[in-house]
C-alpha cells in the first residue's frame, strides 16, 4: 500500500481526510476505502463534533455532506474557513443543483455527485489536495 503524502520544504506528512457526515453507513466505508489507498482518515458524524475538535490537521482535506444535522457542510465550511482551516474541501451530495455548485464554487469546494462511483471521490481528493500543493509551494 502506498502513502499518500503531503510534501512541503520542512516536512512531509501523511494526508489527513476529514470525513464529515451524519449516515454511518457512508463514514465507515469511506473510512475503508481510503484508507486501503493509503490516506489517514478521521471521520466525525456532525458539524458541532468537528467544531469541537481541538486541533485539526493541517495537511490532507475535507470531505463534507451537504446535508448535515444544524447546518450544511457549506455553512461548516464558512464556519471552518472563519477559524482559519485552510484545508481544501470537497462537498459530496445527491443531485447538485447548478445554484448549489456555483455556491460550492465560490467557497472553494469541489462538488462531488452521491452515489460516489468508481472513482470520483478519490479523483477529487487528489485534484484538491494537488491544487492546494501547488498553491503552497
């Protein structure tokens, strides 16, 4: 299995994938499958659980549902990007409207389609994540 890892000019560390959604069923396998390809994953079944979070990672990126119990995973990114968590976001939901991923856009998020097929989600995380090197290099 191979590492994937986050390279800066200090250190390099392994990819942290944040995991955030209320269905258990949707962290657990989550949680598998990108573990199998290598990422550390830390999952949370709700905003206010990663809210209260004392210390997040600062390398990898969030996975965020839309549709979460207080609030969206839109309005827990404002609320993230507020404290400061710089980390890249990808937003996975059922039927998109276009309104919904211009909002996702304008926060930076990269909109992923539920059911999460072949390889969508894991195509995402590496296309953020490589942005977001790219970008702190």
């Amino acid at each position: 299995m191979q590492k994937n890892l986050i390279k800066n000019t200090r250190t390099t560390l392994p990819a942290v994938i944040v995991v955030v959604d209320d269905d258990q069923a949707v962290r657990n396998s989550l949680k598998f499958s990108l573990e199998i390809e290598g990422f550390a994953v830390r999952t949370y079944h709700g905003p206010q659980e990663l809210l209260a979070e004392p210390e997040l990672p600062q390398k990898g990126c969030l996975v965020l549902d839309y549709k979460l119990p207080g609030m969206s995973g839109l309005q827990l990114l404002a609320k993230l990007r507020d404290r400061k968590v710089d980390l890249p976001a990808l937003l996975i939901t059922t039927h998109p409207s276009l309104a919904l991923r211009e909002e996702a856009s304008r926060a930076g998020a990269l909109v992923i389609e539920k059911p999460l097929l072949g390889e969508a989600l894991l195509d995402g995380i590496r296309h953020v994540i490589g942005q977001w090197q790219t970008r702190l290099s």
